[in-house]
C-alpha cells in the first residue's frame, strides 16, 4: 500500500491500526467529556439565575435577534455535514474533496463567528454589556431589572466561550488543511481528521443547546400577553 | 460501502445517511423556533404544567443524539466509546439534578 510521507502509519506503541485509531478516539473523547463538564458549570449557571429571576431572563432574551441565531445555528448545522463530509473523503482518499469540504466548513465557521460580531455590536449600542458600561432604554420610563445583567453576563460568557472555541476550531481545521495538502492522510491513516471532526461536533452541539436557551426564552409569554 | 475503505472493520457511513441526518436537524431547528412562539401547556389534576422549556431541550437533546451517534459516528464505533461518550452525559445529569435539587428545594 502506498504511503504518503511517513514510514508506517502504525506508531510502535500501537499492536495495530484500529487498536491506534480507537486509542486516538478515546483520547478526544475524553477531552470532550471535560469540555462538556465546562460547558455544563455555565449551563448549572443559568438555570440557577434563570429559575430565580425568570422575567428578568425573559427580557434580556428578548433583546436578542432570533432570525440572526436561527441562522446561526443553521450555519453550524451545515458546517457540521460538511466536516463529516470531509473525514468521509479523508476515508475514501480522496484529497481534493477533503480540502473543499474542510475549506467550506472553515467559511461556515467564519460566517458564524461575524454574526457574533454583528449581535456583540448591537448589544454594545443598547448598553446591554454588565458592569460598568450598563445602559439599557427605559422601557415606557421604567429601567429594566438589574437582574437583566445576569441574563447577559451568562449570554456573553458562554457564546464568548462558544467563539472561543470556534476560532480555535477554525485553526484546527486550517492545519488540517495543510495536512492534506501535503498528502498526510490516506485511507489508513485519517485520525487527525476523524478527531478534529468530533471537536467541532461538539461545538455544534454547545450552540444546539445555547440557542433555545439564550434567544427563544419567554417568546411565547411576551406573543400571549403582549 | 467501498470494500479498500474498511479496514479493520472501521465503518464508511455513506453520504445519504449524513444528508438525511442533516435534514433532520434542520428541521429540528425550525422545529423549535416555531414551537417557542406557543404556549404549551400540560393541563392535569387541576393544575397547568408549563411545558415550554421542556419541550426545547428535549428537541435540542435529540438533534444533539443525532449528531453524537452519527456525525461523531457512535453509532458505529466501539462499545468503550460509547461507554466515554455516555459517561460525559452523566455527570452532567448529576451536575445539574444535585445543583438543582439545592436551590429548587431552598426557601431563599
């Protein structure tokens, strides 16, 4: 069989190909189950904060746009085929295709993260950032509650995490694309691809769960009694 | 499934999977943007459960089933795998059912 660049694609440590591409797998997997346990403490957090001050929550939400995260959350949705799409042709060998696909996954994530840009901004104008730059429009003359801050104190930490871990990805993906390029992967050897793809999954999954929570809250309370 | 693709029982997932998963998620989404404009309610014994949220997550927890069993092919994989990835979930579950049980049961 022909290699690309490397003299065995079984590392010495590893009795065979599988037992290394399981090991590989188990070891992204277990840094996933440590993100999910990160994530998971600001997700505790908002359903503490969002149990206690509901209404609070409620409002907050609804200053968030909902068409902009809907499509959001469809960008990464299509930005997660495409990168199994690209370890399916890692799979089958087939370079240039694995490229494409990872190039277009790196352009959905990009267009990800400048929508964030665009809301970040927005939320800039309304005075909706905690703390100090605290200015939100009195609604009919009254302030919103305080506890509106906590709402986005948790909106910017965990979709602050969430393009963290975005931009990460998207270098991940970039050296990935190098890889390729250079002929690094084969039929037999593709576990960079395979585990990069479970990183960015995940990710796609944090958003899944971020997006009801933090933009569809209260919607059908405020349509109801508005 | 191409036969040279498999090698030690490492499985293809074949592309029309992935689109009919992708299809699923997407409607999904649209799924729970339309349901969250509702009020949904539970009406039993006398009292209204309000169902909203619940419905929510548990939409969002299917698309995140889909993607962990094939995007993330385990479905397909080994038995220690799903044993990892299962295991990350629970901890969470304990994470929020303990966190939870605290401050719901709390007079303050």
């Amino acid at each position: 069989m022909t290699e690309h660049g490397t003299a065995s694609a079984v590392a010495h440590q590893f009795d065979d190909l599988e037992q290394q591409r399981e090991a590989g797998s188990l070891g992204m997997w277990l840094f996933l189950i440590t993100e999910i346990m990160f994530f998971g403490g600001m997700f505790t957090a908002y359903a503490v904060y969002r149990y206690a001050y509901y209404n609070a929550f409620i409002e907050g939400s609804s200053h968030l746009n909902v068409p902009l995260g809907a499509a959001n959350t469809v960008v990464l949705i299509v930005s997660s085929l495409t990168m199994a799409l690209a370890v399916h042709a890692a799979q089958r060998g087939k370079k240039k295709a694995m490229v494409a696909w990872l190039a277009l996954t790196i352009v959905l994530g990009g267009a990800f993260l400048g929508v964030k840009v665009v809301e970040y901004k927005d939320k800039y104008d309304h005075g909706l950032i905690p703390g100090a730059l605290w200015n939100p429009k009195h609604e009919g003359g009254v302030a919103p509650p305080a506890e509106m801050q906590l709402f986005f104190s948790l909106y910017f930490a965990m979709t602050g995490m969430h393009a963290l871990h975005m931009v990460i990805g998207i270098g991940i993906m970039l050296a990935l694309m190098r890889m390729a390029l250079r002929g690094r992967f084969s039929p037999e050897y593709y576990a960079p691809v395979e585990v990069s793809g479970l990183y960015w999954h995940f990710v796609d999954i944090v958003w899944i769960f971020l997006f009801p929570l933090l933009y569809l809250i209260g919607l059908h309370v405020v349509k109801g009694h508005g | 499934m191409n036969a040279h693709a498999e090698h030690a029982g490492h499985h293809v997932v074949p592309v029309s999977t992935y689109l009919i998963i992708f299809a699923a998620l997407i409607a999904g989404t649209l799924l729970t943007v339309g349901a969250a404009y509702y009020d949904i309610d539970f009406q039993v014994l006398g009292y209204t459960v309000p169902l909203n949220t619940t419905v929510a997550l548990l939409i969002a927890g299917t698309k995140a089933a889909l993607v962990v069993l094939f995007f993330m092919h385990v479905k397909y994989s080994s038995r220690l795998i799903w044993v990892f990835a299962a295991a990350g979930f629970l901890w969470l579950i304990i994470l929020f059912t303990l966190t939870l049980a605290d401050y719901q049961s709390r007079a303050w």
